[in-house]
C-alpha cells in the first residue's frame, strides 16, 4: 500500500530528473575544479577543453535544474509578504539597463548615456510611484449570508483612500483564505513519509481570490465595486487578510500591500439542482395533503357566520353579499409532514487523481475535491431538503457524525445544508457506520412520513424489512 502510494508521488520521471540533475550539478563543480588546477598547472589545452565542458554542463544545469527551481521559488514568494515583485516588463527593462550601461561604458557615446538615464529614471519613477499608489488605502467587503455552489455570488468591495493629495491607479483586491485546515493529500501523505516532513507538507496553502479592480481611487474618496463570484465547489473559505496590488504607473514592478481583515468564515453551501422525481421515486402528494380538521392551510373547509375574534382578511365578500351578514372563511389544516434524510458519507472504489497532481493543484491555488462522487451526493442530499422545506414540509438531516431534529424554515434549512457543506467523505470504511445503522434503527420507529437514504453503496447490507421503509437515491 505504502508502494502504491509512494509511486504516485514520486514518478519515474521525478527520480529521473533528480538524478539526472545531481550528476548536472556535481559534474559541473567537478570541471570547474578540473579547469581551475589545469590553468594554474599551465596546460592550456586542457583547460580549454574542460573550460568547454564546464559551460555545456551550465546549459545542462539551465535547461534541467534552474526551471523546477524557479517554480518552486515563486510558488513559495507567493505565499510571503513581499512589497513588490518584478514582472516580465521589469525585467526586459533591467535587461536592457545592463546592456545599455555596458555599451555606453565601453564606448564613451553620450547618446548611449542618455537612454541609460532614460531607461534608469523609468524604472526609478516606476518604482516609488507604485509604492505611494497603495499607501493610506482600506479595504471592507460584505457579502451574502446564503452562497451556494455553481450560482453566481454578488459581493461588495468598498476601498477608501485615507491619503490627502495622491489617488490611486489600478488597484486589484484580493482575499487571502484557507478552504481547510490539512490539505486534501494529507492522510497520503503521512501514510508514506516521516511525521516531520508529511506535517510540513500537509499544511493547506493560502489561497487568494480577486475580489476587485478599481481603476481610479480620488484622495480623500471611498469607492465601492459591485462583483460576481461563482464558488466551484462547496466547503469554506477561512478570510485571513486583503491583498492590495498594483503594476501602476508602467507594469516594470507590482506592488503589493496586505492588510489584516477581520475574522470571517465563507460557508459555501453544496449545489441545488433540479430533482428527476422519476429516478428519485419522491412522491407527488409531499406536502399537498390536508386533513378535515379546521387549520391554517390552504384548502377551503366551511363557511361560518362572522365571530368577533375572527380575522377580518378571512371574510369572504361574495357570501356576504348574497346572505347579508357577515361570512367567514374557515380553512382545512394541512397534514404536517415530516422527511427525514439520511446521507452515507462512504465513498468506496473511486479513482482519485494521483498525490503530486493534486499537491500539484492545491499549490497552484485552483479548487480541488477530495472527492468528486461525495460532492455530487451532498448535492443530492441539499436538493432533497431544499425541495421539502421550500413546501413547507419538516425536513431533518441525518449523516455519519450529525443527527438532526425536524423543523421547517430557512434557518433550519440553513444549518443542515452547513452540515453538509463542511462534511468529510469516509473513503476506507466498507461497512455502514454503527452509529448511521444505529440511527436508521432509530427512526424506522418515528412517525417519519417520507424517509431518503442518499448512498453511493447499493442497499447499505441493511435488511430487506429496513429497505422497505426507506427510499434510496444512489449517486
């Protein structure tokens, strides 16, 4: 298992270019030392020839060793608090300044001089510019207290600029969060390599999400920005702080400022869909049954002479205009339904993606699932619910570590779609949990009208008296 594991971290080719780049790196140190003893021990043709050498194992090292670095590098001062970073524009600007500085010197042309100058007070200009850009500047941001997956999300971004005379150009804002707290490859991880390492690599990266662009910021002005967000997939989002960058004036730096943010949490509820009541098997009649009994549904029960309690919205005109005395209305009472759905957190036999491509993934800031198939069932299980409360039935949610009490309105409705926002799939578990058997046992003796088990596992190995009561929902 552990072999397994480990071949999907490391690859053929990883080790191959780990030890391609070793024997790169070594054999160049080693030419190096060659050429150095061969030029102070006079053998000009030696030192030629390893002089040779040496350079065509540094393309090596350009070519197999210096890229991998370089991602690794920048992934990493992504994740620090550095005030500015050059970009492809600044660093075809510092090229040039070099070029330029080296001919002018080796030359003594004045007309050389004076693009250098050019060149060196662009980039100076540029610099502190950008810098005085994001001073003085505060972020806030509202957002809506229902956001569900795959629907578009509109959040306000508010900016003030605190400064007295500069404005600011080109701002963009950004989030910066954590979707979890481990990393979705952590539990691999800590399978195959030693506690310290698997406890480094493991840590959820910071994640960022752009919030804004504002082009202009007046001094002494606020300005707020209306946007639309669609969240891919359900979970949370931690907010640590804001970002403010900027490539203004002349996009050679961008600069970046960060500012704490109060602590807030973003629970992205799984995605509502349409249900197939076909597939589903729901029954048509949920909801629409009322009893003879005298209630506050929607059916029409009697009519009644007017009493001096009675609601005046409950007169009905017509009657009264024909019988001419007061007549009220009196309506059936609806037949309170209870659904209770049950929601298998087991995911067996799915093909997940291998180890380094979702570290891979996790790392470059895009959304990962541990588990697409779960994904989909706790959506399953928020249309169910959803359908239900929207008819004014009473909904409870039950699931592997969360039993529900029934209750009805979006509030309730609410708090079960975070439980299964923020639910875990069991992917090594073969059997249904004791304690999700234990409460199928248990309400199979409630007065539950509609009962919904949502599994990716067949019949559970639940008996057959037990399935009878049930409607399962496979996904």
């Amino acid at each position: 298992m552990k072999l397994k594991l480990a071949s999907q971290l490391f690859s053929f080719r990883d080790l191959r270019n780990a030890v391609l780049g070793l024997v790169v790196v070594i054999g160049g140190l080693g030419l190096s030392g060659l050429t150095l003893y061969a030029h102070q021990a006079g053998d000009i043709r030696l030192a030629g020839i390893s002089a040779a050498a040496s350079l065509a194992f540094v393309l090596l090292i350009l070519v197999f060793v210096v890229p991998p670095l370089a991602r690794n590098a920048g992934r990493e001062a992504s994740q620090m608090n550095l005030p500015f970073e050059f970009t492809s524009g600044g660093a075809v600007i510092l090229v040039l300044i070099l070029i330029v500085g080296f001919s002018a010197w080796n030359t003594g042309n004045n007309l050389l001089f004076l693009i250098l100058s050019f060149l060196s007070a662009s980039l100076v200009v540029g610099f502190f510019a950008g810098s005085i850009c994001l001073r003085k500047l505060d972020v806030s941001m509202r957002f809506p207290e229902t956001i569900f997956a795959g629907e578009k999300t509109t959040i306000m971004v508010n900016i003030r600029n605190r400064k007295l005379i500069f404005p600011a150009f080109s701002v963009v804002v950004e989030v910066r969060g954590k979707e979890r707290e481990r990393s979705v490859a952590a539990d691999d991880l800590e399978a195959i390599l030693p506690k310290w390492i698997a406890k480094r690599l493991s840590a959820a990266p910071v994640v960022r999400r752009t919030l804004s662009y504002f082009v202009h910021v007046g001094a002494r002005k606020t300005v707020e920005a209306q946007s639309e967000h669609t969240f891919p997939n359900r979970g949370r989002l931690s907010i640590k702080d804001f970002e403010l960058s900027t490539k203004f004036p002349f996009g050679f730096f961008r600069h970046r400022r960060r500012l704490p943010a109060r602590e807030a949490e973003l629970i992205v509820f799984p995605e509502v869909t349409e249900l197939d009541i076909d597939t589903a098997r729901i029954p048509l009649n949920i909801g629409q049954r009322s009893l003879n009994l005298r209630g506050s549904g929607h059916d029409l029960l009697s009519l009644r002479d007017y009493r001096p309690q009675d609601d005046l919205r409950h007169i009905d005109w017509k009657a009264t205009a024909k019988t001419r005395q007061l007549t009220v209305r009196e309506y059936a009472a609806d037949d309170e339904n209870l659904v209770t759905v049950i929601f298998d957190p087991r995911v067996l036999n799915e093909k997940s993606e291998p180890i380094r491509e979702k570290i891979a993934l996790e790392q470059s800031g895009k959304p990962v699932v541990a588990s697409k198939k779960f994904d989909a069932g706790a959506s399953i299980t928020a249309s169910l619910l959803s359908k239900f409360a929207g008819e004014g039935s009473q909904t409870r949610l039950i699931t592997f570590d969360f039993s529900g009490e029934f209750g009805s309105g979006w509030p309730h409705l609410y708090e079960s779609l975070k439980v299964l926002a923020l639910a875990e799939p069991l992917f090594e578990q073969n059997e249904l949990p004791a304690e999700l058997r234990s409460q199928i046992e248990r309400i199979l003796n409630d007065s539950d009208d509609h009962r919904f088990l949502v599994t990716a596992n067949g019949d559970c190995d639940l008996s057959p008296d037990v399935l009878n009561k049930l409607k399962i929902i496979g996904f």
